[in-house]
C-alpha cells in the first residue's frame, strides 16, 4: 500500500504516545505518577454535565451547521467581549472539534507548498506536524531559558523573508508557561499587518496566569484582518473529552476553514455544544478555583525541581507546565538524550513526562502539575532518587 506524501511527513503526536504508554501501564496495575498528560484532574463542574444531560433528553442530538449553533457561536464572542474587551460577532466565531481542529484548519486553509511559518521554540508538539502537513516549512525562533523562554518581536521580525505566510504564538506557552505580555502581542500583530501576514494567536490557556498578571487577548485590537484566535473549552472549564474549541477570525479565513470542516468531522457533536453554551453563560466560579489550586502546585513542583542537584527549572507564568533543564544528567548509565532518560524514568520510577525533544529542545523534559499535591511530591520523590542513581 502506497500512502501520500503529507501523511509521511508527520508522525503521532509524542505527548499521546505518553499517554498511550501511560494507560497501558496503568491498565497493568503499575502504581504510575502521571505527569504526562495536559488535561486537567478536575471533573468537569456539573452545571455543564447538566446542561448537556438536558440537551440529551430533548433528543438534541441531530446534525447541526457545520461551523456550530449560532447561540454557541454568539455565546462565544459575548464571553470574550466580557473577558478580554473584544468585540467579535457570531459571524466571526467558528466552532470546532476541539482547539486542535481550529488550528489545522487555520494553518491548513492558508499555507500552500513551500510558505515559510515561524514557530517559536519550545512550541507545542503539534503545530510543528500541522505546518509539514500542510507543505508548509517551519522557521524555528529560539527562545532561551534564562530569560524564561520569553519571545520578542524583534527576534520574530529577524525571521521574516518574502516566503512567510504565518506567526504562531501561544501564550500561555505549552510546554515552558512563558507568558507573552501586551505589549510584546501588540508588537507581533503590528509586524504581522506591516508584513501582511497571519497572526495566529493559540489562546488554549488564556486563563490560567499566575502572580497577579490579568488575561489578555489581541483580539482587542482594532486591526483584526491579520489576526486569526483559536481557543478550547477543555482546559478552562476541564472538558477535554469533550471535543469543544473555536475560531474567532475574518469572516473570508472562517469560510475556509468551514469549507474543510464539512467535509472532515462536519459539526461538533450537537449535546456538547449545549454544555459549551453553559460552560460559558453560568457560573465561572470554577475556572479561580482551578488557577488556585494550580497555583500552589506550581510553587509545590517548582520548589521540588529546584531541590533535585543538578535540576534547573525556570518558573511557569501561565498554564500547567514546568519545563525542567535535566541535561546534568544526560550521557551518564546509558542514558543518551533526554527521550532515553524519559523513558527508563517511566520504566524504572514509573514517572511519565514528556521528552523535550517532542517540543524543540534536547535538553529539558515537560511536566504537568495538573496532578495532585499527593501525587506531586511521590513524583518529585521518584524522579529524585532515580536521578541522583545516575
């Protein structure tokens, strides 16, 4: 069997291969210290299970428009006007099979063969695969770990050539929590209208910031024709299983993507839309009890990382991600790279984490403390005594 070309030019998602490892385990019976998955402990808040319990019972469960129901669609740019100032219409708003969707969609409907799309590194595992998909080529912009990952226009704008079609930025970043402040965003849109150029603007983890810093999003701006926003229900309100996300963008862009979506998984699924819908117009209490409870995991995971000789790990402005530097302990008992280290810490500790080589950088492994404070510190304890073994 011949497969095509742009199915060989990506391969399965490396945090996914984690959890598959991770499950597999598990299902074993092996006492494991998850740190792998980026998906929130927390149950989703049973005002939305309702919601959509309601939506089943009055058989809501028919196909719907493609791009989502137009009072989700509304429902979606009223709670960003309320969040963050912006003044979206529904026309404006796409509704998709998850933030992920969103994404492929965006970059897939405006990159041909050959366009150039710049990337900041460390990036999410996937949108390195959704640009080669596309025929697209990746131009990596290197942010550093004594700055705290931070990303700066001006080293973007050094990347820009005749070929570039796009600038990904995700703030907060997964995998480091690096947060891009106001006034830096201000700057990429800016040089995304002077190069005409698209902005996309991954918002997945837009309310989860730490130390007093507020939620922020360019889609405030005035000038929106060069700025594209996805987003996703499943971090903020812990509904990852439910496959919910969107787009806020030009009308001619959402189109498009629309155009791509009919004929791929057609419409989100119909009842959880309806638990969207509540996700976004009931209570938000949910969404600061969260951020706190990540908030001392952060100080709790940071503290330990720091403690283990050898271990630096920068503090995560936003999301749930630290982003530790093991390199101390690379080439030492066979342990070549940071994927071997990765791997014989879940084999031998029974700790999974994300290599950091599946987000663009050798030296650093990804840890989610979206875990309990309990199963942070047997994780922190395992990692330890492994570590210091080598």
């Amino acid at each position: 069997m011949q497969l095509s070309e742009s199915i060989s030019r990506i391969s399965v998602s490396p945090t996914a291969a984690v959890v598959m490892k991770a499950d597999r385990l598990k299902a074993c019976g092996v006492d494991l210290v998850d740190f792998g998955a980026g998906e929130p402990d927390f149950p989703t808040p049973e005002n939305i299970k309702r919601a959509a319990f309601r939506a089943l019972e009055k058989d809501f469960t028919k196909y719907t428009a493609t791009g989502g129901i137009r009072e989700l669609k509304a429902a979606i740019a009223e709670r960003h006007a309320r969040d963050f100032g912006s003044n979206y219409t529904a026309e404006e708003c796409l509704v998709t099979v998850g933030g992920k969707q969103a994404i492929f969609e965006a970059v897939v409907a405006t990159i041909n063969a050959g366009d150039e799309v710049i990337l900041p590194v460390p990036y999410w595992v996937s949108f390195l695969d959704i640009i080669h998909y596309a025929g697209g080529q990746a131009v990596l912009v290197r942010t550093r770990e004594e700055e705290n990952f931070a990303l700066r226009a001006f080293e973007v704008e050094k990347h820009l050539t005749a070929k570039t079609r796009m600038i990904v930025v995700n703030s907060p970043n997964n995998p480091t929590g690096s947060v891009v402040g106001p006034e830096e965003m201000e700057k990429l849109l800016a040089l995304a209208i002077r190069h005409d150029v698209l902005l996309l603007s991954d918002e997945c983890y837009c309310h989860f910031l730490y130390d007093g810093r507020k939620p922020f999003s360019l889609g405030a701006s005035k000038e929106r024709e060069h700025l594209v926003i996805t987003g996703s229900f499943s971090k903020t309100y812990a509904m990852t299983g439910w496959r919910v996300g969107f787009a806020l963008g030009p009308q001619k862009l959402l189109s498009s993507m629309v155009k791509l979506q009919s004929h791929s998984t057609s419409n989100p699924t119909a009842f959880a839309q309806h638990g969207a819908l509540e996700a976004l117009r009931g209570p938000q209490d949910s969404v600061a009890r969260m951020l706190a409870e990540y908030g001392r995991r952060r100080e709790r995971i940071v503290e330990g990382l720091r403690a283990i000789p050898g271990v630096r790990s920068t503090k995560p402005e936003g999301a749930f991600y630290a982003y530790p530097n093991i390199s101390a302990y690379l080439n030492k008992d066979g342990v070549t790279d940071a994927t071997v280290l990765a791997e014989k810490l879940l084999e031998i500790a029974q700790v999974a984490v994300v290599p950091g080589p599946a987000f663009g950088t050798e030296d650093h492994v990804r840890i989610s403390y979206a875990a309990s404070l309990e199963q942070i510190d047997e994780g922190l304890r395992r990692m330890k005594d492994f570590l210091v073994k080598l």
